[in-house]
C-alpha cells in the first residue's frame, strides 16, 4: 500500500535504504550516535516509550515503520494488520526526540528475486512461538538484519514484551559481530496490567475484560514457583485459569530460562514465565521475571 507523504514539522521520512545511509553516514560523520526503533506502526504508548527512552541514550532517532509480510504465516493477520501512518507520524512528531521515519515499502524491502534469509539457530528457534508460528522469527531476523544494515545504530531498542523475539536479535547481534547495542525495554502496560500490543485493538469489550486476566494468572503463577511449585505444575495451573477466564486457547504457558528459554523445572533464583492465548481471532503474549 502507498504511505501517505506527511512529515510534520521536525519529521525527515525517508523511503529507500540509499537516502537513509545518506543521512546516517552524514549524522556519523558529524560525530554523533543513532538509535533505532523498529516498529510495524500502529504505534501506542509502548512503542513511544520505547523512543523516548532510547532518546536519552542516542543524539539521533531513527524510527522505522514497517508492517513486514515475511514474519506472517499464511492464516495469520497480515492483510488486516493495523496500518495508521498518518496518525503514526502526528504522534512521532509531538515526542520531539525523532529525527527520521524510515518507511521503505515491500518491495525496496524485499526486492525482485529476493532470496537470502536470516535464520537463527539453537534453543531459541526451537521452542514457544518459534513452534507455534513456524518461519516467524526467520522473518523477523531477516527484517531486523535488513533495517540494522541499512540504518547502521549504535543502539536498537526492543521491548520486553516481545521476550523471545528481544533474545533471538541479541543471539543473531552477537553472532554476526554487529557492532550495534541492543538496548531492551520494560513491558509498558495499561491500568488493568494489559501488556500494550497493536493487536488489542482487535479485542471487543467482553474480550478486553478477559484480556486483562492474562498478567494477572501469570502473576499469581509466578508466585507459585517463588513458594515452591514445579514448572510443569504452576504453568498447568495457569494455562486451566486462562481457559476459564474466557481464552479460547492456549499456545503455551512456560516457565524457561531468562537467556536461552530452556525449560525449567523449579525456581532456583531466576528464570522468566512466558504465555501465548488466543480470543477470539487475536492471539495475545505476555511474559514476566520471576
């Protein structure tokens, strides 16, 4: 789809990878440091967040917003993913910390005869979402790659909510020796606990209701684990309490390591319990330290 070419007042927005290593390149030159944050638009409190904390890391803002198709599996939301560029701009803009919107379209992303992918391999790419949504996170580290490559940061931030996702783009960073810091950033959430996510603008009223249950049982899991419950037990126990708050499904309710999500069988100090639930049509995720 065409974006519209509305860049408020302070806003460069620039469309291909070329202009934005132009200005980058011209930002290093000048001696100053770059942040990007990633985003797929639709943005909320979070992602703004997200900008305004890394604002106070970086002399320069990059955010880019693209709705990437390569991270969506063939019955998921990629058509009717939320696309308000518009309004995306207006509220970049009111922050006063962004210097760029990066908002190249599918095909500058993924050229004509596109082939090459990113994939990460290991523990991480072979549990939780990476079983419930196969060739995700292929999509995802192919994207990130591509937009790391073409902004050249020196910090990216990510937020927490989006747990596995944040330590896969650490393990691929590391791997391929980027020289570029991953900067990660605490779930924001609304008044009830509801981790904030585009995707809740899907949600009917009775929906939200039981939406805002997710962090909730997770909550009350986790202190399970802290009084001595088994893994395995306190995530059955949560996954039954998510059932009868109205999800219609549960993906998975884990409790894993913090670096490498491993399964953990009890509480030994440290670890991370991570859930994925669907309503309706709209899958929901949350994840928490215990």
């Amino acid at each position: 789809m065409a974006y519209p070419r509305i860049a408020p007042d302070r806003l460069l927005v620039e469309e291909t990878p070329a202009s934005l290593r132009r200005w980058s390149t011209a930002r290093r030159r000048a001696g100053e440091t770059i942040g990007l944050v990633p985003t797929m638009g639709a943005l909320h409190e979070g992602h703004l967040n997200l900008v305004t904390e890394l604002s106070k890391v970086v002399d320069r803002v990059v955010v880019s917003i693209f709705v990437n198709p390569t991270q969506f599996g063939p019955n998921e939301d990629y058509s009717r993913y939320p696309r308000t560029e518009a309004e995306d701009l207006a509220k970049l803009s009111g922050l006063g910390v962004v210097d760029v919107v990066y908002m190249p379209t599918p095909d500058v992303m993924y050229p004509n005869g596109f082939t090459t992918e990113v994939s990460v391999g290991g523990p991480l790419t072979q549990t939780l979402d990476a079983v419930a949504r196969p060739g995700h996170f292929t999509g995802v580290a192919t994207v990130v790659s591509k937009l790391l490559i073409q902004t050249m940061p020196d910090v990216a931030a990510f937020g927490e909510k989006d747990y596995q996702q944040l330590q896969i783009i650490r393990r691929m960073v590391t791997d391929l020796n980027l020289p570029i810091e991953i900067m990660p950033v605490p779930t924001v959430r609304d008044a009830h606990g509801l981790a904030l996510s585009s995707r809740n603008a899907y949600l009917s009223p009775e929906e939200l209701v039981s939406a805002r249950q997710l962090n909730k049982i997770l909550a009350a899991a986790a202190q399970r684990l802290r009084n001595g419950a088994t893994g395995p037990a306190a995530c059955a126990q949560a996954e039954q309490e998510l059932l009868a708050a109205g999800f219609a499904s549960v993906d998975y309710v884990a409790f894993a390591d913090p670096d490498n999500l491993a399964p953990l069988e009890t509480f030994e100090g440290r670890g991370r319990l991570l859930a994925a639930a669907r309503l309706g049509k709209t899958r929901l995720i949350d994840n928490m330290a215990v």
